[in-house]
C-alpha cells in the first residue's frame, strides 16, 4: 500500500522519539496501531460492503435473464437460429407434391366410377379369402 523504504521509517521513528519522549512512545505505538486496526477494519467492511453490492447486481442480471429466458417463445427462438431465411422450410414444403397425389387419387376413382357401369374385366385382382381357424380344435392339458 505504502513503499516505505527503511530509510524513511528510521526517519520516522526518530521524530516519534523526539516529539513523543522515551517514556511515552510505547503507549503512543499502541495507540496509532489501534487506529490503524480500526481503519483495516473499516476498509475491510468497505471492500466487504462494495463486493456484496456487486453480488445482488450480478444476481438482479441473472434473475432478470433468467425471467427473459422463461417467458420468450422458444419455437420460434429455434426456427430463428436454425433456418433464419425460411429456405429450410420451403425446400420441406410438400404441399405441391400433396395436391399432386391428390389429383393422381381424384382421377383414379373417376376412372374406377366409369368403369363400374361397364362389364368386369379380366385383369382384376381375385380375392383371397384368409381361412379362420377352426373352433372344435380339442384343448391339450399337460400334467404337472
């Protein structure tokens, strides 16, 4: 804190002897080190004080972030940040494929209403009837 050299402090030392006296100087010592102990402590609760007021600010930030963060929308926040131009999602826009299948199924049962007022052709698909299991089975019981 402060650069004193031993110089200066002989220096010192010779003055407090001279104004002080011999007799008085260990009470005097004792006396200046207790206000120095007092301004350490004083500094102390400072420096203590300032840091704990810095610690309530940092906490105000984190709660008003954390405030911030809790009432965004997050969806949108990822469609931003992932695809901020929207190409991503035009390149999966499948409507245009969609209304072409649909058009495909459209003509598709048009062609099959024609075609059920005309005789059956012979290219159908025959149908399989699927067999179910007989119920007269008898039951088997092991022993044991």
């Amino acid at each position: 804190m402060f650069d004193i050299g031993w110089q200066e402090l002989f220096i010192v030392g010779v003055l407090a002897l001279l104004v002080v006296g011999p007799r008085d100087l260990p009470r005097t010592l004792r006396t200046v080190m207790g206000y120095v102990r007092k301004a350490k402590g004083l500094a102390r609760e400072f420096q203590n004080g300032i840091d704990e007021v810095a610690k309530e600010v940092e906490l105000d930030d984190i709660r008003k972030e954390a405030n911030r963060i809790g009432q965004m929308d997050l969806e949108e926040e990822v469609k931003v940040i992932v695809d901020p131009l929207g190409t991503l999602n035009q390149g999966l826009d499948m409507s245009d494929v969609q209304s072409a299948i649909q058009e495909t199924a459209d003509a598709m049962n048009k062609d099959e209403n024609k075609n059920e007022g005309e005789a059956p052709s012979t290219t159908e698909t025959p149908v399989v009837e699927i067999a179910e299991p007989a119920e007269s089975q008898p039951e088997t019981k092991i022993n044991g």
